[in-house]
C-alpha cells in the first residue's frame, strides 16, 4: 500500500568505507567539489552578501540622504511574520542610526494589502518625505504614482514576483533569492556599511529574525537564504532579543531552536496577529525592551493563535465539503470563512488533494482571495492571465494572494482553469518522495545521524534525507495523540513515528513485515536521546 511514488536517487554503496553517507549525500545535492561541500555545510556572511539586489545603491544613497537632513521616513509593513520581521530589521537599524523614523503595519481587514492611498494621504500631511516598503509594494503601481504626486519618495524592498508591469519608485530593491526580510537585512547592511561601521556587531544580531522570516516564508534554503539561516539560527540560540525569549517561553519551547520549532510553533503566533486582530502587536513583541512587556505580548500572541486554530479547523472541514470532484484546480469560498485564515485552508486543501487550491472569503462586493500551488505550476501566473477580473494580485510560484469583484468569481474560476489544463498532468500531480538511498537496518546508527545532521537546516531546496528499509518487522503498534491521530510503531527494536497516520493502524499487525521509508531524528521526549525514525510513507509486505 504506497501513498507516493518512490524514486530512489542513488544505490548505497556495497562496501561503505569511512563517510560513505557523507559522499552520497553530497552526491544526491549536486555539490561537485569539496570546496562546495565546505561551503554548504559552513555558510558564510559572504554568501549573503553575494546576492544582488536590484537599485540598492540608489536606495542605499537616498535613504543615507534622509536620515543625515532628519526627513521624516516610514517603514511601509506587511501584517505576516516575514513582513513584520522585515520591519523590525529596517525600523531598529535605521532608528538606530540617528533616522526619523516610524514603521507602520496596515489592518488586513480595514486596508487590505500592501499600501493604501488613504495612508500615504495621512502621511503627506504629517510631513512624510519617504516611503520604504518591507515585503511588499511590486504591485503597488497607483499607490507609488500617488505618493510622487504628494512630494514622497518611495523606495520598495520586496522579494515577490515581479508583474509584467512593476511600479516606477525612487528605487526598486528587489530579490527573490530571500524572503522579504531578507532583503531587508541586506538593504540595512548596506546603509550600515554607509553610515556606521561600528554598528556592524550589533546588526549581525537581527540575523535571528531574518532567519525566522525566511522559515516562515518557505523560501528555498539554498545559497543566501541558507546562510542566512544557518547563521541567523545561531544568533536566535544567543538571543537576548526580550520579544523572542517571551514568545519561546510561552510556547513551551525546551531545548535547540530549529527549522520545524519556528514554522509550527514561533511563526504561527507572529502571523496570528495579522490574521485575525492587528499585526502591530507582533511588530511591538518583536521590538519590545521591557521584558515584562515582552511577557504580555507573548500571552497575546499564544491566545490569538488558540483562535485562529480554531477558525482555520472550522473553515478547513467546510472546504472539505466543497471539493467534490477531481478538478485540476479547485476554487471554494464562504461568507463565512475569516479572510485571515483562508491561505490555510488553501493549503490543507493541496495536502488532502494535491492540486492547486484557492480558498476565497466572500464578501457583498469584494471577495479575497488565497491560492497555495504545487511543485511545477505557477500559480501566481495562472492567476495574472485573468488580471482584468482582479482588484490587485501578488505573490509566488507557490502561494498567491488576489482581490476580486465578487461578480467575477464564476468567470475567474472557468478561466483559470485553462493554464491548469495546459500544464497539469497525471505526472505532476503524482506525490513523488525523493528517497537518498535504501538503508540496510544496521546502518540506521547515531554516527550517521550526525552525518545527516551536518546538512542542517533542512527546508525547500535542501530537503531532510529521506531513506528506505525493506522487511521490517512490526513489534508494537499504537494511536497516540488527542484524537489518535499519529502511528507509532515499534520496528525491529526501533521506534518510530507517523504525523497524521493513525488510520493505518487498522490495516498493520504485529509480526507483520513492511518497507519503511523514513527521516532519522533524535527523539528528545523525556530525554531518552534514542533514534527515531519519522515515517513518511510504509508498503505492506507480508
């Protein structure tokens, strides 16, 4: 019984001499040389540094500009945790470097996304001479020519997918080789390395939430946004940062801070805020000095999270009513369904099918938007062909964001099926499991578990090492979780564990012989240090 197709890379080799998995693993990543092998498995600031961003001189120049003639400066947010992690890195370093700074986050439900007229208005009249967006702004065409109107320079940092039709700001600082926090710290760098070179040490710091935001935003942990990481994590391990120590204690956090404890745990309670109440509060965390302060934020966050659990959960099991049939690209919506939560209910809808999903909060007039994609076609494209339907439009190959007069939704949902038609096919659509190699039971071992742990941080680009067992025997079988929800088995006197695969227990015995292919994790519950292998799909066998 296999959910996935399995594509095994390479063949172990017969004799495995000293570092045999090392070389195979460098092997399957495409890393040629030993040099890049170095590189990888160290990243370095260069390697930040190396990625280009568009105009960031000219941005750099105008910006030193404002802070030395005290010109009054917003940082233009976005309400999620990587624009809001971007606006910390912009505002504190430019604060800090003596600028007339404020940062403003805009209320998803009140003013949508991205900049409003309306705002850029207030701030003509309060004396505002630029404008520098953070994780947004690509679309912001009307807005950008509104500002210029009104004397405000506009300077964007963004990393979305550029339109065919970008805005024309003073400077467009541009990358989508890192989140939009990312850039951020790489633009600030630059006004640091201008302005004040001393600051330098204490720039470095804000790398722990360029490192949460890249997490958050799914990039690809390649190059730059691997460093940036790598080394971001490492500060975070160090932070004395009181917004980040409040929310890792409120959320009952012990031990090493990794990859799966920001994106499941960390993130989710930043993005909360901007979901379903005021992103600001999250800025106000991510930026606090008092500890005490820090403290009640956090409560915050962790309580507004516990709501939007529950409003995803609630819109999550209606959208499962909805999909009826195996359409190569589902469109649903509600009234009912809070538009802060609906690029969830996008993507639990592609786990459950795996197929592009938009999942849409109706309104009277208006309607948002939210699609999540898979591997192979570009949603944000598919979604741009039906731009005279739109509002506005924005986002990546993989997730997207749109409004759209609720009139058209039937006309968009036809028409968005013909790239779905013209790219999608059975192929795609098959769940493929990239498997390293199979493992023979004795090398499942706690000095391979440290080669393997070398290739950290896993994420997009740089996956966890998937590898494959064949004939191993079940000894105990249990459901555990609050619905026994997760399998746990006991294979040859190893434990191990499937996130969502209760329902299987009906179908496996004890005694009986399976292919396992897996994830090897150390599991630190209850301090028992013990390898633990992470199911990630079984075939019966006998």
């Amino acid at each position: 019984m296999n959910h996935y197709a399995w594509k095994i890379k390479a063949k172990a080799p017969r004799i495995k001499k000293s570092g045999w998995l090392l070389s195979l693993l460098t092997q399957n990543r495409g890393l040629r040389s030993k040099a890049e092998l170095k590189e990888f498995l160290n990243p370095k600031l260069d390697q930040i540094l190396k990625v280009k961003l568009t105009e960031v001189e000219k941005a750099r120049d105008r910006t030193v500009s404002a802070i030395k003639n005290k010109e009054k400066i917003v940082v233009y947010s976005d309400y999620d945790a990587d624009g809001l992690c971007a606006t910390a890195i912009m505002w504190e370093t430019l604060y800090d470097l003596g600028a007339n700074v404020m940062p403003y986050v805009p209320h998803r439900i009140k003013e949508g996304y991205g900049m409003s007229t309306s705002a850029i208005d207030q701030m003509a009249k309060e004396g505002v001479k630029l404008i520098i967006t953070v994780d947004q702004g690509v679309t912001a065409v009307v807005q950008t020519e509104h500002a210029k109107k009104l004397g405000i320079d506009v300077v964007i940092t963004d990393h979305h997918v550029l339109p065919k039709k970008p805005p024309k700001p003073f400077a467009l600082v541009h990358s989508t080789a890192l989140c939009g926090a990312g850039v951020s710290w790489r633009f600030c760098q630059e006004v640091v390395k201008e302005l004040n070179p001393q600051y330098q040490e204490k720039f470095l710091a804000k790398l722990e939430l360029a490192a949460l935001a890249t997490i958050a935003a799914l990039v690809p942990l390649i190059e730059g946004a691997r460093a940036m990481v790598k080394l971001g994590l490492e500060k975070l391990a160090q932070t004395k940062r009181p917004g980040l120590l409040a929310l890792i204690k409120s959320s009952r956090i012990n031990g090493t801070i990794g990859t799966y404890e920001i994106g499941h745990i960390l993130a989710p309670r930043i993005n909360a805020m901007g979901r379903i109440e005021h992103g600001i509060e999250s800025l106000r965390l991510l930026c606090a000095k008092s500890q005490n302060q820090a403290d009640k934020l956090a409560n915050l966050l962790s309580k507004t999270n516990t709501r939007r659990q529950d409003l995803t959960t609630k819109a999550v099991n209606s959208a499962l009513t909805m999909v009826h049939e195996p359409v190569l690209i589902g469109v649903v919506g509600s009234r009912g369904w809070h538009e802060g939560v609906i690029g969830l209910v996008a993507s639990r809808l592609v786990e459950t099918y795996n197929r592009p999903m938009i999942a849409m909060a109706l309104g009277e007039i208006y309607s948002k938007g939210s699609a999540r994609s898979i591997p192979g076609f570009n949603i944000v494209e598919a979604i741009r062909e039906s731009q005279e339907l739109l509002v506005d439009a924005g986002g990546h190959p993989m997730a997207a964001g749109f409004t759209i007069e609720t009139r058209h939704i039937e006309v968009f949902r036809e028409k968005i099926r013909k790239p779905a038609s013209k790219v999608i096919t059975q192929d795609l659509l098959t769940i493929r499991l990239e498997i390293e190699l199979e493992m023979e039971l004795t090398d499942i071992t706690r000095e391979n578990l440290k080669t393997i742990e070398r290739f950290e941080p896993f994420g997009g680009g740089n996956p966890h090492p998937m590898f494959i067992t064949r004939g191993m025997m079940i000894e105990d079988i249990r459901s555990v979780g609050s619905e026994n929800q997760h399998l746990k088995l006991q294979v040859d006197g190893i434990s191990a564990i499937g996130f969502n695969m209760g329902a299987l227990r009906a179908q496996l015995r004890p005694g009986g012989i399976i292919d396992l292919v897996y994830t090897m994790a150390e599991d630190k519950y209850d301090g028992n240090n013990r390898i633990q292998l992470k199911i990630k799909d079984l075939a019966i066998t006998n």
